[in-house]
C-alpha cells in the first residue's frame, strides 16, 4: 500500500510540484510513494505540468487509515478534514511551524527559504539521488512562482542557486523568461468566475481562535482588475459570511510595481491600521513593498490577534 505526499488545501504550484518531486524521491529510495492534491490546479500549475509533461497528481480528499507525507504547510486548517485519522510521516515546509501534531516520530525538513521546492532539492542532494529532466523542471518553474522570479522578501540565496541548478538539468536556458511567461498565464483573469479568482491561491488561518482567510492573486498590472474589483470585494464579503470567517482578505499583486492592494471585510474596522499601521478607506489598503503574504501578511496580522 503506497504512501501519499500533498500539499494544502486549494494547492498551489508549489505545493502540486513538491507532492510531484517528494514522492519521486522517495520512491527511488525505496518507498512506494505517490502524489496527491487537495483540490483543483490553476491555470499557472496547469502550465507547469503541460510544459514538462505530467499528469495531474490524484484528486483525493481523505485520508483516513493512510500513511502520508505533508509537504509546503503545517497547518490543520489547510490540510486534509480527516487528518486526526492519518499516520504523518514527515512534513517538508518553508512556512511557519504550524498546529499539526503526531503520535510518533516524522521527519521534518523546514527551512526559511522561498520555497519547499528548494528543501526538496536539498533533499536530492543530501540522499546523492539524481533528478529527472522534467521534474527539475517543474521544481525550477515552482521556485520562481513563490519567489516572485526573486522578487519577494523570502527569497534566498539557496532558492537562487537551485533555481541555476535545476534550470540547468532541465535545460532551460532563460530561466527568468520562463517566470515571467509564467506569470502571464496567471495574470489571464477574463472570464474566470469571480469566486475562482477569489480562491485561486487562498488558505485559512487560525489567529488565536479567529479564522481569517486570506488570498492572493499575482498579476503583471493591476489595471487587469479594473473591470471585477467590486465584485471581488462583494464575494469576499460573501466568503466572510459562508465561513463564518472573523475576516477576510485579499491580496491583489502587482510583481512589477512590487507592492499589493489589500481588500479587506473584517469584524475588525482598525484590522489593517493594527496590523500594518495603514488604515483600510473603503475596504481597501495600498501595502507598498508588500508580496508575501507569510512574511508581510500573515506574521504582523497574527500578531494584532494576541
């Protein structure tokens, strides 16, 4: 019976491509390892996996009597409802250490670098495994979404020098090309649902007993919102009250100007002037600088909970 590697709740290509290269990994060394995901891809993971030529990890939800790695986030609020019923055999992040907890002994690889990607690459190097073409491929692809095309503040050098390596056995000569390729598929909003963008790249977290929900959508120019940004506030407002969230936030990227429009429903009117010393007007906040959101967002958010 083979184990299973996934990532969070409404996965992202970071989370699709380490479920995608962990069990690679761990297979070859012997443990019949498979990848799996939470939820449905976006069009940026969608590209990613098209480009390198695999399938879509499994679709699966339960995990209820099964053995599983857990890989680009710690949190019970975005992994899998049945996750008291599972064996954890190890977790591989890059965010803070979150509130799952294990019954036995798990391998941890948690390191602050700008993508679990990256730890896995260490993990290749440290077990001497070599790694396919296609798989460095989607690694590579996946490191410079997070990082921005190392535009974000979590960006390291490791992140920048795995980049080199797996851009070089995957054979991509412009790397940063290939990023900003990806990023246009990802500015592509027209025509998508409302609530599809909403949840494109969304995750739940728990502030000191307050769920907050926060998303982010990265773009090339933010005048792509121009037309949907009032129904986007709308259908925040609508998640808010479906979740019986205490808030909900939504960050609107723009990597080019390198800075965020936040929009913001909260049960909280000085939620963002606590937090980020700026004052939401309308239900929205320009945070200059601002494109993490687990190193600018989420750490001074938890921090107005305490």
């Amino acid at each position: 019976m083979p184990h299973y590697v996934v990532g969070h709740k409404i996965p992202d290509s970071d989370s699709i491509c380490s479920a995608i290269a962990l069990s690679y990994l761990k297979t070859t060394l012997g443990e019949e390892t498979v990848p799996a995901r939470l939820g449905e891809l976006s069009p940026e993971t969608l590209f990613i996996l098209d480009k390198f030529g695999f399938e879509q990890p499994e679709l699966k939800t339960s995990y209820a009597g099964e053995s599983l790695y857990i890989v680009d986030h710690s949190e019970r609020t975005q992994g899998p409802d049945d996750i008291d019923e599972a064996t954890i055999l190890g977790i591989i992040d890059h965010h803070k250490l979150g509130d799952i907890t294990t019954s036995t002994p798990l391998e941890c690889w948690i390191r602050p670098v700008g993508c679990t990607n990256t730890i896995i690459k260490m993990m290749y190097d440290f077990h001497n495994v070599e790694i396919p073409k296609n798989i460095a491929g989607a690694m590579m692809c996946a490191i410079l979404s997070d990082t921005v095309i190392f535009k974000s503040p979590t960006c390291t050098t490791a992140d920048i020098k795995c980049v080199e390596a797996l851009a070089e056995i995957a054979g991509i000569d412009d790397a940063e090309a290939l990023g900003m390729e990806m990023f246009k598929v990802k500015s592509a909003v027209e025509g998508t649902p409302v609530r599809d963008l909403v949840l494109r790249d969304f995750k739940d977290f728990d502030m000191n007993g307050n769920l907050v929900g926060i998303g982010q959508l990265e773009v090339i120019d933010l005048a792509i919102f121009d037309d949907i940004k009032a129904d986007l506030a709308a259908d925040i407002a609508k998640l808010k009250a479906e979740g019986n969230r205490h808030s909900v936030l939504l960050l609107l990227t723009d990597i080019m100007k390198e800075g965020s429009e936040m929009l913001v429903v909260s049960d909280n009117a000085d939620l963002t002037e606590k937090a980020y010393g700026k004052a939401t007007v309308d239900g929205k906040v320009w945070l200059d600088g601002v494109l993490s959101r687990k190193k600018q967002v989420v750490p001074p958010l938890q921090e107005s909970f305490a």
